[in-house]
C-alpha cells in the first residue's frame, strides 16, 4: 500500500525523536521514498546526517540552505508539491502551536502550511503537557483543518511520570498511513454528488426565508471524497465558505435551483449525498420592490407559503438500483425515529441523524454527534469534528457499496 509513495517525515525537538529513525526505516522497508525535514531543536536528539543517510536524501532543515535568500528559491513549494503525505513524530507542543496559528518560521511549519498532500500529526509530550487546555485547543483546530492526528500512547515517560503523551509506535503510525491511502483509493472512478448549505427563499430583494446551516458538514464530505478519488460535483447554497479546491462547485440559492441542479447531475451519480438544509417552504409570490413597513397591517402582515420541492425524495424515487443514496436528518426531538422514518420514506441507503439542540452539534459549529441510520440498524458515533464524521460516512458507504454490490438488499422498498 505504501509502494512508491512519497512521504515526509517531520521531526521536532522530543526525547521521541529517535523513533523517527526507525519510522523511517519502517516507511522504506515498504517501498516509500521518504525525505525528512527536522527542526533545529530536533538535531539535538538526532543528527541530521543520521536520516540523510537513512532517506538517501539531503534533510530540510535551515530555511535558507545556504544562507541566503535569493538563493533559496521555492524549495519548500516543491517538497510540498512532491509528497502525497506527510507525517510529523514526534510533533512538539510547540510545533502542534505554530501550525495550528499559521506560524511558518522554520523548514518543517513552512513545508507543513504549502502542503497539498494529507498531514498527519503524531504529539510527544509529557503528561500535565498533552493535557493543558491550549494543546488541546490547537489539536482540535488542526483537525477542523483536515490535519489526521495520531493519538499519543500511555505509559512510563521521559519525565518519570506515567501518562498519555507517548509517541505512538512507529508500525502503528505506519498502519495509519496505510490506512489514509487506502482510503484515497475507495473512490477512484466514482463520481460522487453532494448537497450542501441552506437555500434562500426570496420575500422581497431585501428579504427571505432560510435557517442556520453553515454548510460545513457539506463541505468536509466534498473534501474527503475528494480525497478518496472521487469525482465530486458539490451543489452549494449560499455559505461563507472557501470553496474546496478540487471539486466541481455549483452555486445555487433557492430550493427550485438545487433542485434543478439535482436533476441534472444525479442520473450521472454513483452516491448521492443529500446534506443540504433546504427550506420547507417558500413564499407564494415574491415581491418585486423591497416591502415597506407602511403597507403591513396594523399589527401583523401575513406572507403566503407553499412547499417546496422535496428533493431527497425525488431523488430516492427516480434513483437506480445501483445508486447509493445517503440522506440527512436534524431534530429536536424523537432523532432515531425521524431518521428510521425518513429512510423508508425516501428510500434511502443511509441516515445521517443529528440533534439540533446538542451542545457541540447542529449548524455553525466545528463538531457534530451523528447517528448512522441503516435498514439494519443504527452506530451512534462520539462528539467529533465535521471532517471525522465524514470519515465515518464515507466508511459506511464503502461497506454498503460492498453489499450493493454484493447483491444484497440494504433498503426498503415501498
């Protein structure tokens, strides 16, 4: 699995440093070309010279190699652009700060920011270190970036202390960056259709009617199944968000457009990802000119509204045997038995159920608590970040395309 992938190994200043010799070797024994960036505080662990001769490559360590700047050129740009990872182990209290504030002041956090490929954090510290509240913070803010951390072990530690904050062990890192890639491969081939954000139902120019969704859990599921190959179309309503690179966006803002959109790419589709909130209703009629507070009654103004299209249940009609359909479900009350309803109801593969009134879950934040609901039954998943959760929608498609496939039926039919 790791044959001819590139993969830098970064290494910060940790007693835990010296297994970083023996991930390396690990990482060569199968078949990876490995080059290393250290930082200055890691050479005093171990010498540079001992992975340039392990990686038969020269190490990144001075940000101008030769001292100079105009000499210097783009060497990070292209060592970012050459790896398909990177993994840093040890990663120090103070590297895991830098790159989680966007502080790139040495070859490694450099190397790390221009990345394109996946990177993997690996965390070293003492007990009381890997505990206090700001690591913590910055670790939960690499993930909301899509940065893989790879929990520390517990035990005896440097300090005489025992705790967690523990290296992990090199063939359990490797066995993550087997893993990563492959998952990069469980999508080659497939084209993969997404629903994301709110819509905007027009009263007026100035006016409408939509709800909270940020769009986040949309994006980071266009973002990993990216990353597993796929071809991603991503059907967006109106969001703050950075559009994913990678992917083929089309903007949208009513419910009647994504529902037009919908129509087009899905027949193309192999899984079809409904997690857009679209708006219920909209108005009967929108006003051409911005409404005055004149033209309201003398205490109310009663706006007429129809239902809009439902689109996850066109879609769950119309659909091929072959095609996987994945919905969403948000509630306040009665989750569970909303979600199993709504997988029957629009003939679904998989519910992705989430509580509205949670802390640390429903729109805007980083986190969510989902519930994955199938014909089979249901896998309550812990608080984690929106990227983890697709992680774990994604892994749950796979099994269920194995089964599709399989010729096993997985939903029920009305």
């Amino acid at each position: 699995m790791l044959e001819s992938k590139k993969i830098i190994v970064g290494v910060t200043g940790s007693i835990a440093a010296y297994k970083a010799v023996y991930l390396t070797r690990e990482l060569l024994q199968r078949g990876a070309i490995v080059r290393i960036s250290m930082t200055e505080a890691a050479t005093q662990f171990v010498t540079s010279l001992t992975f340039a001769s392990l990686s038969k490559h020269p190490v990144a360590l001075s940000m101008y190699p030769d001292g100079t700047h105009e000499s210097s050129g783009s060497w990070h740009i292209d060592w970012a652009l050459w790896a398909d990872a990177m993994v840093i182990a040890p990663a120090s209290a103070s590297t895991i700060a830098k790159m989680a504030n966007g502080i790139s002041d040495n070859a490694l956090t450099v190397i790390a920011t221009a990345l394109r490929g996946k990177l993997f954090v690996a965390p070293a510290m003492d007990v009381d270190m890997y505990n206090y509240p700001a690591l913590k913070r910055n670790l939960s803010t690499l993930r909301s970036f899509g940065v893989e951390i790879i929990p520390p072990g517990t035990g005896d530690l440097a300090s005489g202390l025992v705790g967690e904050g523990r290296l992990a062990e090199p063939d359990e890192i490797v066995e993550e960056l087997k893993a990563y890639f492959a998952r990069s491969l469980s999508l080659r081939g497939k084209h993969v259709l997404i629903t994301a954000g709110p819509t905007r139902e027009p009263i007026d120019p100035v006016r409408y009617i939509s709800n909270h969704s940020s769009g986040k859990m949309g994006y980071a599921l266009a973002e990993e199944a990216r990353d597993r190959g796929a071809h991603v179309t991503l059907v967006s309503g109106p969001t703050a968000l950075e559009l994913p690179s990678g992917v083929h966006v089309v903007s949208v803002v009513t419910a009647e457009e994504m529902a037009s959109a919908v129509e087009v790419y899905c027949q193309g589709a192999d899984i079809i990802i409904a997690s857009a909130a679209v708006a219920d209703f909209a108005p009967v009629a929108s006003a051409e000119q911005k409404m005055k507070r004149r033209q309201m009654g003398a205490d109310e103004m009663l706006i007429p509204l129809k239902p809009t299209q439902d689109i996850l249940k066109a879609v769950g009609r119309s659909r091929r045997d072959e095609q996987l359909l994945v919905g969403f479900a948000l509630e306040t009350d009665n989750l569970i038995e909303s979600a199993q309803a709504k997988l029957i109801e629009k003939k679904c593969d998989l519910i992705v159920a989430n509580p509205a009134a949670e802390e640390g879950t429903g729109f805007g934040g980083e986190t969510n608590r989902v519930t994955l609901v199938q014909a089979d039954g249901k896998r309550e998943l812990p608080l984690l970040t929106k990227r983890e959760c697709a992680v774990e929608i994604f892994e749950a498609i796979d099994r269920l395309a194995q089964t599709k496939s399989q010729g096993v039926k997985t939903r029920h039919i009305n």
